[in-house]
C-alpha cells in the first residue's frame, strides 16, 4: 500500500472518532476523497486523495471564524498541506465582513462563472473545474432598503489557475515555438533566433499595492421574481499569454557579430491587466430555474479584443425526481490566434435502488468539433460514504483549447470514494 494511502486512512481513523467529543465551542467537520483511474487510453494509471478538516468557531453574537485545512496528494508518496480557508467574519447592523483567505461565490451560472473573478480553479484534479481556490481578501456585504445589497473586495494578492504538474511548462514550450514561428513569417530574409540565455520569461504579477485586485457587485432581490446583478472587476486574467509587445522590443542583433545578420529575440509572457463588467440574472418561470450571466472584457493591451463571455441556462426537477440541468456557452477569444468556445452542456440526476443515484454531464463545442460525456453511478454506502464509478468519453478535434483539455482529462474509466464526517 503507497505510504499516501495510509497516511489518510490513519487521519480518517483519528479524526471520525473523537469529532463527535469535541466541546461544543469548536466545530470540527471533514471530507476524504480519494480517486482512482481504474482504465485510460493510454494503458496510464493514476489515483489522488486529498482530505479536507474544516473547523469552526463562534466568536460571539458578532463574529466567528473558518478554517479549511486541505492534505493533497496527487500520486507520489508526497503529502502537501493547503490552506484553502482561513477566514474571520463580523457581523454589524447593515454589514457583513469577512477578512482572511476565502471563496467568493459571485455568480449563479452551472460550474462556469464569468463573474467569479477572483478565485483560480484548481485544475490539478483528476476531474478538473471542481474546485476553485481561496484568495487572501477583504470583502463586504451592505443590506440597504428596497432589498439592494452591496458588495465590494479587495485581493491583495494575484493567483492564478493551477495547472497540473509539468503543464504550464508544456503550454509556455508551446506558445514560444508558435510565437518563434510567427517572428519570422513577418521577415523571412532575416532569421530571428531565440536568445540562447533567456529564451523566454514566465509570467508573473509581482505582489505590490499597486496590483491589488478589488470588484464591486450592486444586487437588487425580488425583482418579480428574479435577482438582478451588476458587477465590475479590475484585476488580471488567471491564464497567461505572450506578450507581444515585450516580444518584439525584445529583438536584437548581436554587437559582439556584426557581420551575423541574425537576430535574437525573448518571448515575454504576462498575466494580461484587464477591467470588467457583469451582468447576472437568477430567477425562476414557471417551476423552471433560469440564469444568464456574462462580463464584457477591456484589456490594457491593443493585442487583445473586448471579448464577451456568456453562460446561461435552465434547471428542472420533475415529479419523479429526475433533475436535468441545460445551459449554453459563448466565449469569445481575446487575440487572433487564440480561439473560441460556442457550446452546450448538460447534466442530468435520477436516484435509483432508493438512496442510489445515476448521474450524467455532457458538453459539446461547436468551434471545434469536439466533446465530453461522463456517465456516473452514485452508490451510497451509507449517510456519509459513497462510492461513485463513472466513465468518460471525450473526443477532441484539433484545436488549441482542445489539445489542453486532452492533457488534462481523456477517456477513462475512475472510481471515487467520498466520506463526510
């Protein structure tokens, strides 16, 4: 047995039995879950298991505090620790507070949020897009009259998506060998090499007052009946791009080899500092649940566009408990070379055997040609253990969102065992 596994199942061991002992001052709660690809394409195995402690204290009428300690393992026998959540709420008359590392749920769209700014997902899991991280911030919620509330955060700190390991390396040799390319499809006469000592330089926003993140969201509740937000963001994109700019004012020639007609060049890659506005509509016709949600986007840079990002969509539990979930995705790309994503997704529930469950999630792209479909069965082993099999088809066609998609999740049979506590 890998010293991971047992690592967990001795802290599941320690922590189910006397959580039920703890004094009542101090909640203590959990969540292990470990995952496993019984069968990928490729003939590859791997398997995760990470472990959530959340433990909660009242600090009077006013205030209380959270903290989420996360143990992951990704398949090595190294055990790393993440603070997901570590937070202080206060509570006065008209204002929430919370102050600490967090997740701001902004939004209401299924699984992709156009106005969740601030929190990076975290794609290192097995199935990615599950999770979102926690970012160090100040946020705010003002209750005013006529049901209007405000919200208003400050994130010191930038974070960005986390990529599984050796991922974002893959991505950046990738990106400098098109940009490479392109350099010199501009003039073909000249060759242009990259620089031998510094081919390119990752991205990064340094942690300085200036980059400061901050959002505001006006929400006005019972609007017949739906909830209407606005929103506006002033931060930088979780994903990374070249910069063009610094790449082409990077080009030299060699004054040590003046009689070398070539140039060299680095490729420069940055965080792009973008301002956004939001609109989120939730509200229900009917007994259907219905959303709209979407952020048009305003780069500092000339390289990119103004794209739009939209996701909407309906919900709709029938009378004999299956629950169907349909919603469409626009999203437009932010350069020439970069591309978009028109899709469709669904999901669909039904509880089967009494306290079991079937589940399936689909999606289908449109630009691209391309698609995702995970049937799942929930087995329940109890109140608080399941036990899920599921298997995932996935055809990617030749596309640049698509070929990272294809590194991150391909076809596959997994099982996942979950235990609350």
């Amino acid at each position: 047995m890998p010293v991971s596994i047992k690592y967990f199942s001795v802290i599941i061991l320690l922590l189910i039995v006397p959580a039920g002992a703890v004094s009542q001052e101090l909640g203590i709660s959990g969540n292990y879950r470990g995952e496993f690809e019984i069968l990928r394409q490729d003939s590859s195995y791997r398997h995760q298991h990470w472990l959530n402690l959340i433990f909660e204290k009242s600090l009077g009428q006013d205030a209380g505090m959270h903290l989420n300690v996360e143990f992951n393992n990704y398949g090595t026998d190294a055990v790393s620790t993440l603070i997901q959540e570590a937070y202080v709420d206060y509570y006065t008359d008209r204002i929430d507070w919370r102050f600490g590392k967090q997740v701001i749920s902004w939004g209401s769209a299924y699984q992709l949020n156009p106005t969740g700014y601030f929190n990076p997902y975290d794609l290192t899991l097995i199935t990615p897009g599950e999770k979102r991280l926690g970012v160090l911030a100040a946020a705010g919620r003002y209750y005013g009259p006529a049901r209007i509330e405000v919200s208003g955060v400050i994130a010191p700190f930038f974070s960005a998506h986390q990529w599984p390991p050796g991922l974002t390396d893959q991505l950046i040799g990738e990106a400098v060998a098109r940009t490479h390319a392109r350099l010199n499809q501009q003039v073909p006469q000249v060759p242009i090499l990259l620089d031998r000592n510094t081919p390119y330089v990752p991205p990064a926003v340094p942690s300085k007052v200036e980059n400061t993140t901050a959002g505001l969201l006006v929400t006005k509740r019972g609007l017949g009946k739906f909830d209407v937000s606005v929103s506006a963001y002033h931060g930088w994109d979780k994903s990374f791009a070249v910069d063009e700019e610094a790449t082409g004012n990077s080009i030299y020639i060699n004054p040590d080899d003046l009689q070398n007609l070539d140039r060299f060049a680095t490729v420069y890659f940055f965080y792009p500092e973008v301002n956004r506005v939001g609109v989120n509509v939730i509200g229900s016709l009917g007994k259907a649940g219905v959303w709209l949600e979407g952020t048009r986007s305003q780069y500092y840079m000339d390289q990119f566009r103004s794209p739009l990002n939209i996701a909407g969509g309906m919900d709709y539990r029938f009378s004999n408990d299956l629950y169907i979930v349909g919603q469409g995705i626009y999203i437009q790309k932010r350069t020439q070379d970069e591309e978009g994503i028109t899709a469709v997704m669904a999901y669909a529930s039904k509880p089967v055997f009494g306290f079991h469950e079937i589940e399936i999630v689909g999606l289908y792209d449109f630009e691209s040609d391309s698609y995702f479909l995970e049937p799942q069965f929930n087995y329940s082993l109890g109140n608080a253990i399941h036990l899920d099999i599921g298997g995932t088809l996935v055809e990617i066609k030749q596309s640049q969102y698509a070929e990272m998609f294809s590194r991150i999740i391909g076809e596959r049979l997994y099982a996942r065992l979950s235990i609350d506590f």
